[in-house]
C-alpha cells in the first residue's frame, strides 16, 4: 500500500507546479495519518492562506497550532525563522535585540543567497527532532511531519541550499547544519519526496523534470507521485459514443426542465474531453516515472472543506 509506505517515514515534502493543490493534498495525507492514529505537523512555507482553514482551523501565526486532535499546522515566514535562530546563537537579549534591530542584518538577511531557504530546512530539522518534553523524553514530539514545499522551480533550488552550503562552508554551525539537513532530506528511511501534478503540459513536464534533477543532482529519489484533479470517467464507452453522435447531430431538445440538450451535449464533451486528457498525462507520468503514481479525483466544488479532505485521504488509502 502507498500510504503504509509513505507513513513509515517521519518526513514527507511534497513539491510540484504552483496551482496543482500541494495544500490539498498536504492536508489530505496528514489527516489520513491522523486517521491512523499518528500526532501530525502539517508544516507550509510563507503560505498566504494557510491549509488549516481547509481543516476548519484558524491560522497558525508562525506558531504550532492544533486544528483537530492530534493534527497540528505551522506557516513557516523565512525571516520570522531567521531571527528565531539569531535568538538561539546569541542567548544575550541585549545583544540579539541590537543585532535584529541592525539594517545591516536586514540587508544582509534579504541578499544572502539561499539563507532564507537554509533557515526554513534548519527548523524543519529541529521540528523533525523535537521530543515531546521532560516525561517524554524518547519520545518525538510528531509522529510525522508532511511540508508543502514551494512550486517547483523553486523547490528545487529550495532542496539544493543545503548541498551548496554544505560544499561551500566546510567548517563552523552553518555548514555542519546544511549537513545534517542533507543527510535527514537523502534518507530515505526518514524522509519521502513526493511530486505533485494535474493532469496538463506544463505540470506534468515540470514533474518529470524535477524528478530527474532531484535523482541527478540532489541524489535524492522521490518516493511518488501524486496527480490530483483528475477527471474520472462518468460515462460508458456506449454513452460516450451516443454524446458524440448527437453532437455531431446537431440534436434539439431538452435533457430536463430548464436544461437545452445542446447544453448537456456541451457539457458532456467537456468531460469526455477532460478524461481522455487526464488518461493521457497519466500514461506520461506512469511511462516517465519509475516511482508508485496515485489518481486523486477533480472535487467540484468552489471551496474545499474537511469532508473532501476525507475523501481524498480515503482515495490515498486505497492507492
């Protein structure tokens, strides 16, 4: 089973196009392992609307927050983490405010390449280790932690910052840092890639792509892939036939009161069409990937609550 796989793990990153629903599906497979009985920390990166409200929780405002029994979600702002880890270093409040309070530091915080991204995988890193408390003291604080890294391009270079800086800074904190975050993200006994995708050109190029330069490049190899918004068949291949012939007809008419057959036939062909494109891009994904690919169904509707959430935890169960 996929979900007993990617469960097994303490650490899943999704990554994907932007707009392909990595939230909803981030969601979806922290409440399947709450579901399983497992303490979850849904972890996003400067999200501007935060997944919790999918949940039917409030905003995490930087802090880990509890949405359901035993599922908790944080929004992670890079500089709210940079000045935490100042806070760490230099333990003096007199000496940490005047270094924050800098412009210098500002400047420096805004143009260091890659240290926004470091920083976030570092308190990733501190979360995936964290104990529960004093009582508690083998035991880790969550059961497993699920990110919504950020879209793709992106998320690339968002995952390389820790192989840069661990080549770059041989000695000191920050380098031994970047080793360790490396080390957890190429575990693979700890921590799944998995890729997100729609069924559409660009998001499933984007995938294939990122697949190979996460193998290549990271020697990190995604453990699956996820192609939500799916539309899943609704006709026979008879029904589908007669569509056509009475589009192709020019058929009259109407299907029901208040409803032009000419509509429907539109609106069927539509779906027909949809299918068959999402049958294709999964061919693509399938033949591209030499990793388990799981079908999440298009939800229509205009916004998505818990019980969707429910059902696309349920799909990712059966997968």
């Amino acid at each position: 089973m996929l979900l007993d796989d990617l469960l097994s793990r303490r650490l899943i990153v999704l990554t994907g196009k932007g707009g392909v629903g990595k939230s909803v599906v981030g969601a979806s497979v922290a409440l399947a392992a709450r579901e399983r009985g497992q303490r979850v920390l849904l972890v996003e990166v400067a999200a501007p609307v935060e997944a919790a409200r999918l949940l039917g929780g409030a905003p995490s405002k930087g802090r880990e927050t509890e949405v359901l029994p035993g599922l908790s979600t944080l929004n992670l702002d890079p500089a709210v983490v940079m000045d935490q880890y100042v806070r760490h270093v230099l333990p003096v409040g007199a000496i940490a405010r005047r270094v924050l309070d800098s412009p210098i530091y500002r400047r420096f915080f805004a143009a260091a390449p890659g240290l926004k991204e470091l920083m976030v995988l570092g308190k990733i890193m501190v979360l995936e280790e964290a104990r529960a408390g004093l009582a508690h003291r083998r035991r880790k604080a969550w059961d497993l932690i699920v990110v919504d890294a950020p879209a793709t391009g992106h998320g690339l270079a968002f995952l390389k910052v820790p192989l840069a800086a661990s080549r770059a800074i041989p000695v000191g904190p920050v380098g031994h840092n970047a080793r360790r975050v490396l080390e957890l993200l190429r575990d693979p006994k700890r921590t799944a890639l998995v890729v997100v995708a729609v069924p559409e050109e660009m998001a499933v190029v984007e995938a294939l792509e990122f697949h190979r330069l996460a193998v290549d490049e990271l020697e990190i190899a995604p453990a699956a892939a996820v192609l939500n918004a799916c539309h899943e068949r609704r006709f026979s291949n008879e029904e589908e036939a007669e569509v056509l012939r009475l589009t192709a007809a020019e058929a009259r008419g109407t299907l029901a009161p208040g409803v032009p057959l000419p509509a429907a036939l539109r609106a069927a062909r539509r779906q027909i069409r949809r299918r068959r494109l999402t049958r294709l891009y999964r061919g693509r994904l399938g033949r591209g990937l030499p990793i388990p690919l799981v079908s999440l169904p298009y939800l229509f509707r205009e916004r998505l609550g818990r019980p969707d959430l429910q059902l696309l935890a349920e799909r990712l169960e059966a997968a």
